[in-house]
C-alpha cells in the first residue's frame, strides 16, 4: 500500500532526516563553491545556518528596510544569474509556516520581475521532510543532531 504525504511517502524519521540533510548538503555546497547566497528571514535563521556549516554569504530580509528595497540591493549586488554556473543567483529559505510560504511568494514574485534565477527547492524539500519536527528555519539549529551526520554523508560524496 502507498502512503503519502510525505516527501518520500515515508513516516520514517531516519528517511525524512536523509533528504532534509541531503537538500541541505546540496544547498550549502553551492553556498560555499558557488558563492550562492541564501536569503532567510532572521538573524536566528541565519545563525541556525551557520550551525549546519554554512560558510558562504547567508542575506537577511529583516534589516529594518521594506521588502522592495532588500530586494532591489540583492538583485544590485548579485545580478539574474550565477556567474559561476549560469543557475539561480540566489537561494530564498522562508519559514515553511503559512507567514513563511506568503513571504515566500512575495519575494520569489519580486525576484522574477527583476528576472533574477531563484532556487526554492531546499525550502520545498524540509517543507515535506521536517513538518512534524518543525516549521521554522531557526530550529534547523536544534536538529542538527540528526541532521549532520546526512548533510556530511552528502557534502563528502560529492
């Protein structure tokens, strides 16, 4: 029988924390080779990033300035595509709560009229991955028990 719902129609936690970690290898490899930014919501999402071994530029949206002006500096400072690669110029890491995905969608659209190359794809994957453990990016911190040893795993592979 197929169940689903889940990112990989699993409820096991050691699959759901595999791909969360996996998408998270994946994404911090092109922040630190690719010189990708990610752009999160707070200095605690930030920090939380950092926690998982992210060495590349980590944006914040929460500098006290309107959503328009942080994006217009983004797309001033990094252009609509990834010099190195040619793909998205910028990673845009939302809370995957329903504030979250309406922030998301705003800066996503805003990105895209500036026709700038947007990756979403380790938001969707810990959407699915993490939901029962949370919703929030900072908390990426306190899971980095179960997520590291999958994030390493990956990042060493390639």
């Amino acid at each position: 029988m197929h169940s689903k719902g889940r990112a990989n129609g699993s409820n096991d936690p050691n699959k759901r924390f595999m791909l969360a970690g996996q998408s998270i290898g994946d994404e911090r490899r092109r922040n630190r080779e690719l010189n990708c930014p990610i752009l999160v919501e707070g200095k605690r999402d930030k920090i939380a990033l950092e926690s998982l071994g992210f060495t590349g530029t980590i944006e914040v949206l929460n500098r006290g300035w309107n959503i328009e002006r942080v994006v217009t500096l983004l797309f001033e400072v990094y252009g609509t595509r990834n010099k190195i690669d040619g793909g998205a110029v910028i990673s845009v890491l939302m809370d995957w709560d329903r504030t979250g995905g309406r922030l998301q969608r705003r800066i996503v659209d805003l990105f895209e009229s500036f026709d700038m190359k947007v990756s979403q794809e380790t938001r969707t994957v810990l959407m699915k991955a993490l939901k029962p453990e949370t919703r929030v990016v900072e908390s990426l911190k306190g899971l980095g028990y179960a997520l590291l040893p999958y994030i390493e795993d990956y990042d060493s592979e390639i």
